[in-house]
C-alpha cells in the first residue's frame, strides 16, 4: 500500500536540488556582499579558520580546555561583529547564511531522526500532482459536501427524498474510507451530470492521499486516449506516457470518472476490462462515476465488464436535480 520507491525517490531529489540551491544562493550572496565590503570576506575566513582550529584540537587528546574557550570567545566575537557590519551596511543578518525551506530540517527532510513536517507536506503535495487532483480541490471535504442543497420532498419513484438518499450515500462513501484497507468493495456512482458524484469521489481522494494512500484520478476520455496512444501511436513522451498508464494499474485507489461519455472502439472495451479485472485480481479499489445505467453500460462495452461490476462494485444511483444549476438560481 502506498507509494512506490520511484515515488520516495523524486521527493529526496526535490530535497537533494533544495540543498544545492541552497548553496549556490548563499555563494552568490557571498560574492555580492564581499564585494562591497571587502572586510566581512575577511572576517569570514577568520570565522572559518578558528572552526577548523576547533574541530583539530576536538580531536586530540591534550586537555586544552583553556584554548578552547579563549577561540570560542573569538570566533562569538567575530560573528557578532560579522552581523553588525552587515546591519549597518544596509544587509539582513543573514545574508552571509544558508537559507533554508525549513529551517528545522536544514532542508534534510528529517530531524532528530524523525520526519521533518515539511517532509510530510511536501509528500503531499507531490501527492495531490500525481492523482491530478489539484491542491485548489482540497476544500472538498465530507465536511463541506452540502446536503442541503438536496430536495427534502419525498420522490414518488424511489420513495425518500434526495437529501435523505444521499445522506446514506454520503456514509457509505465515510466507510469505505474509513475500512479501505479491509474491504474488498468498489463503488460505482450512477446518476445524472451535477448531483454530486465528482464532488465525493474528491472527497475520498482527499481522505486517502491524506492518510498516504495513492490514488489517480482520470476522466474516461482521457484514460483511454493514454492507452491508445501508447498502443498505437509512436508518441515523444512514451516513458511519461508509460508510467501514467502503469499507475492506473498500481495505485491504491482509481477514479474513472465520467465513464460511458467517450469515444468506444474494440481496443478501449478491452482496455477497460483489463483494467477493472487487474485491479480486482490484484485488490486494488476503483471508484467509476458514469451516466451510464447497466443497461446502457453493457451496450457500450460489454456483457464481460458490467458482470465485474455487477459482482465486485456496490451500485450507488445519485437522485435529485443538477445541484450546481439549483445554487446559481439561488445565488
Ligand atoms: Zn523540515
């Protein structure tokens, strides 16, 4: 569960440039400043040579402790001196320092031995990049998923009202999060454009990245454009192409959005099954949002895919009317 090593790695090198940056910065600073005013390079390098002084008597066995205090003295001296030169010619003191991301970790990720908050944000972050999921959707909570933008009135055909129905969905979506690692369960949002199935699916995507679950989110459209593409057409990004694709196999959890709304052909009927059936096989969870009843799936693909969904997902319809048309009439 989780990230793959590929994914770990990319965030040390994030960490490994920081550290260079870092470093080229400050020289770049150094060199400015030194320029200008020739005696902080001086007082500079006495500040180093008094360290490396320091470090050479550590590590001899002579009691030395009255040098020591008397070169740290010094060094305390200079370094005051250093700041105040730097003040009063117009410079923070720091401009001759390392500036740091986070200053707690010295931009190494870890502290103490432990995972630098930074690290956990970043990690994150990277995260919410790979699903597609941009950071901006992070309001999307179950906390923030409105039900009283549902009808309250009791529809004839279903027999409860929309905010009723959907309360109910709303817990089952809380308790696949909440037993993600335990169940077996898919879930398959069926119902009209604008009732709220991206919205929860962002929801869950949220929840999981958040507790360090991958997870992908991908239109239909766009999954099977990925796969025809790398089938059929030699493309110049072929090993971006082939890791997206991957992923879709791989990762914790998937979201097929929108599916039924694009393009079929042969190959992507197949495509899809493959994929379904793989991540069943291997336990992995899939989410799939569609307009699509089962009826008009297994038209659409095939009898072989809505018998892997008819056994392996948990069917939730949406009801009500387009939500995001009744909150502008309301605005
Ligand atoms: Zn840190």
């Amino acid at each position: 569960m989780g990230y793959d090593a590929e994914f770990y790695k990319e965030i040390d090198r994030i960490y490994e440039q920081r550290r260079e940056e870092n470093m080229r910065d400050l020289e770049r600073r150094k060199q400015a400043v030194f320029a200008r005013v020739p005696r902080l390079a001086d007082i500079d390098y006495e500040i180093k040579s008094l360290g490396l002084k320091l470090y050479k008597i550590a590590l001899g066995s002579a009691d030395v402790k009255e040098e020591v205090s008397k070169l740290r003295l010094r060094q305390m001296q200079l370094l005051e001196l250093k700041k105040s030169i730097l003040t009063e010619n117009g410079y923070s003191e720091d401009e001759l320092s390392e500036r740091f991301h986070c200053s707690i970790c010295c931009d190494h990720g870890t502290f103490d031995g432990k995972t630098c908050e930074c690290y956990k944000k970043l990690l994150t972050e990277k995260a919410y990049e790979l699903s597609n999921l941009s950071a901006l959707l992070t309001h999307q909570t179950f906390d923030t998923f409105d039900l009283s933008l549902y009808s309250e009135e009791v529809d004839e055909y279903y027999g409860v009202s929309p905010k009723e129905h959907m309360q109910r969905i709303l817990d089952i979506c809380k308790d696949f999060v909440k037993n993600f690692e335990k169940t077996d369960k898919n879930l398959l949002f069926w119902g009209e454009p604008g009732i709220g199935k991206t919205f929860l699916s962002t929801c869950i995507a949220k929840e999981l990245i958040e507790t360090s679950h991958s997870v992908i989110y991908e239109t239909a459209y766009k999954t099977f454009s990925m796969l025809e593409e790398l089938k059929f057409k030699k493309a110049d990004n072929e090993e971006r192409l082939r890791f997206k694709v991957e992923k879709l196999y791989s990762c914790d959890l998937l979201i097929l959005d929108d599916l039924g709304s694009e393009f079929t052909t042969q190959y992507t009927t197949a495509a899809l099954f493959d994929i379904i059936n793989s991540r069943l096989i291997s336990g992995k969870k899939t989410v799939i949002n569609t307009n699509l009843s089962m009826a008009e799936l297994e038209k659409k693909y095939s009898e072989r895919v809505v018998s892997r969904l008819y056994g392996h997902y948990q069917v939730l319809e949406f009801i009500g009317s387009d939500i995001r048309i009744d909150k502008s009439v309301n605005n």
